[in-house]
C-alpha cells in the first residue's frame, strides 16, 4: 500500500465539521498538527491535535509547515484551496506524493447557488490580495461578477471604485459568512453601500454589472485615450495590427522594447491571463507612466524596466516574442539573433534608416515586411481630405 501523504490541504466552509463528509473528518482526527487561520482554528474546537496558527502574511508560513515533515499534518483553507485559495501555494513547495487535497464548495459556488447564476458564464475574481484595478477589463453594462474581498470593510471600498469607474447602478450582493449559521445576503446598489455600517467577514460579493461608465472592448487596438502617454505611443490601428502579428499565445513571454506609454505590452496582458510582458523604456517619466497605466488597467503584473537596449536585456528572463517599437539599431538586432535566437520578433519603423534595417533583416532571416499606410479624414477648407499618417513599415519574421 502507498505510503499515506503527510499533508491533506483540507477546505473548510463557515458550518465548520457538520459540513465535512467522511473523509475530511478522518484526515482531521488522525491529524497530529492543523495549522490554518485563527477563524477556521475557531471552528474546530474540540479536536484532538497540536493547532498553529497561519501568520500574516501567509508567506511567512510556509517554512513552518514544512518543517512538520515526517508528522500528519492538516493545513485549513477556505472551500476549495484550488480556486483562488492556498492550495497551489502550497503546492509549489511539495513533492506530488507529499500532499493530498480535500476540497470543499468554493464561496464563488455557493455565491452562484444561492443567486441562481450560471457559474459558467460568471466572471470570478479573487480580490482579497489583488487591486480592484483587476475588474477594469470586466466592467461591461449586463456582465456578472463574482469576486473574493479581503474583509468586510473592503466592500464600501470597491463600492467607491465602481462609482468613480462610473458603474454606480450596478447590484451588489454581498454574501457575508456563506455556508454557515451567521449567512447573510444583502442586495444593494453600488452607490449606497457608502452610507451602510460594515460587513462581516467572510465576504464576498456578486455584482450585477451596470452603468454608463466607458466599456473595456475585447478586441486589441483600444481606444488611445485608455492609455496616458507624452506622444510616444503605438496609435490604435497600428496596435491592432501589430497584436495581430504577435500572435500572442498560452504562456508566453513578450518583450516590448521602447515602451512609451506601454501599451502594446499592456494589450498583450490583456489578451489571455496566461501571458507575460516585460516593457524596456530608457526615459524614466515615461516608465513611470506605464507602470501607472498598466495599475490602472487591471495589468499590475507588467514588469517594467528603465534602460536602453540591448544593455537592459542581459538579466531578463528570456522572451518568447520581442516587439521593437523604439530604439531600432543593428546593434539590437545582432543581440537578439545572437541571445534569443529562434524568438518570433515584430518591428515597426517610421524613419528612412529604421527601413532600411528592417529590408536587411527581412532579406537576412525571412518573414514578412509590410508597409502600412492609414489617412484620417480631417477638415480641408470649407470642405473635407485625407490626412495622411506616416507610413509604417512593419517587419514580422524570426530572428
């Protein structure tokens, strides 16, 4: 027989054992430590076994739990320790044959059952260590939400953010202590949560999505004035056209080299959660700039690094796509033909000479080279003519 693992990730709900089935309550009895929250230590009065507190922040934990090896221990997460929980965490750090899971309804089910929504066309987020920025993308007058909350008194707090995002009509459902004798369910609209006393916690709240507040379209080539920039930024069209090229993937890693307002890094986030993206910018204000565009756009997880390439590229992880919006050089080129060889790369070129590279390099490594050319209509006198932009030319290959 398999030797037992000595450690079950055990999800616990608010009705504390009477909700546990068979084999939740024999990995507790047989449980020589539970370690979890001070809350769901409370509910489990009455066990046998040495109990630990979980320290804040959760990190510090980990290493006293896995100085336990070797005993059977029992770690308490909140319903399923998979779905926004401590379960992959504390994954991370095990062997496969160390740990066993012991999931329990997650609060976004419960929230989904006790509403009657379809959980599988209900966005669910969890906020409770996140910025409220991560629901920028969802905000679309009819979408339903469900999202975790660090306590009750975060629920006036994204209240406020949905007013100031101009979503203030919105429902909220805040589901206090779901699953356990203290439930409550309120149901009020955004712009009246201010004037209500706190919730309790555990919270989490369904939201009922409305409002006249700017819609987040799905499509890449956002509008430009979704993004803060000095000038320096990659125009809708061409940004459209250009994600197209990158072709973003499940996982992968894009570079965006002469980020100006990092919005070609940010569209990439966007286009899947899988994805990453470090941007490379050699003037400091427009770093700053993107970084507080891609907090404010739900896209925190944008690295962004301030230095000049290729010299800024020696220490970064390696990429899966490189885009070159600025600071095009044969110097860059031989870099990255040399470093990450084999690496889809996309770029853009205004000037004569960035042209003339990109020739070059689409003779050298293949790929296409496209030139684009976009006018505007714009008043012409009394009448009206084409404005036209400077041409783009465009090289997609790899290096």
């Amino acid at each position: 027989m398999a030797e037992r693992p000595w450690l079950t990730i055990l999800g616990l709900g608010e009705d504390g054992p009477d909700g546990l089935a068979t084999a939740s309550l024999a990995a507790l009895e047989a449980a020589e430590i539970v370690m979890g929250p001070p809350r769901h230590l409370s509910i489990l009065s009455g066990f046998c076994g040495e109990t630990v507190e979980w320290p804040v922040p959760f990190s510090d934990g980990i290493e006293t739990l896995l100085s336990f090896r070797g005993r059977q221990v029992v770690a308490l997460a909140s319903g399923d320790p998979f779905w926004f929980g401590a379960g992959s965490v504390l994954a991370r750090h095990l062997a496969p044959e160390e740990w066993t899971a012991l999931p329990g309804p997650s609060c976004f089910s419960l929230a989904a059952n006790r509403l009657g929504w379809p959980l599988e066309s209900t966005h669910c987020l969890g906020l409770h260590a996140a910025p409220f920025a991560r629901l920028r993308p969802h905000l679309n007058d009819g979408q339903r939400l469900i999202v975790t909350l660090r306590d009750g008194a975060a629920t006036s707090a994204l209240a406020a953010y949905l007013i100031d995002a101009g979503f203030g009509d919105s429902t909220l459902h805040v589901l206090q202590a779901l699953g356990g004798p203290r439930e409550e369910v309120k149901t009020i609209l955004a712009d009246e949560v201010l004037s209500m006393s706190e919730f309790s916690h555990p919270v989490c709240v369904a939201i009922d999505v409305h409002g006249n507040g700017a819609a987040f379209q799905k499509s890449s080539g956002r509008e430009d004035s979704w993004f803060d920039h000095d000038g320096q930024i990659t125009k809708r069209p061409i940004r459209a056209l250009t994600l197209a090229a990158l072709t973003p993937r499940y996982g992968e890693h894009l570079w965006d080299i002469g980020g100006g307002s990092g919005s070609i890094a940010i569209e990439w986030l966007l286009s899947d959660p899988s994805v990453q993206a470090t941007c490379i910018e050699t003037v400091p204000e427009r770093a700053a700039r993107i970084m507080q565009n891609a907090a404010r756009l739900g896209q925190d997880r944008l690295r962004v690094v301030t230095g000049r390439a290729p010299d800024a590229l020696h220490c970064l992880d390696k990429p899966d796509v490189v885009f070159v919006g600025g600071g095009l050089s044969a110097e860059l080129l031989t870099y990255l033909s040399k470093h990450v060889p084999g690496t889809r790369i996309v770029a853009n070129a205004v000037t004569l000479e960035a042209e003339a590279l990109l020739s070059d390099a689409q003779q050298r490594y293949g790929g296409e080279l496209m030139r684009i050319e976009i006018a505007n209509a714009a008043p012409l006198g009394a009448k009206r003519g084409w404005r036209a932009a400077y041409p783009i030319v465009q090289w997609s290959g790899t290096i």
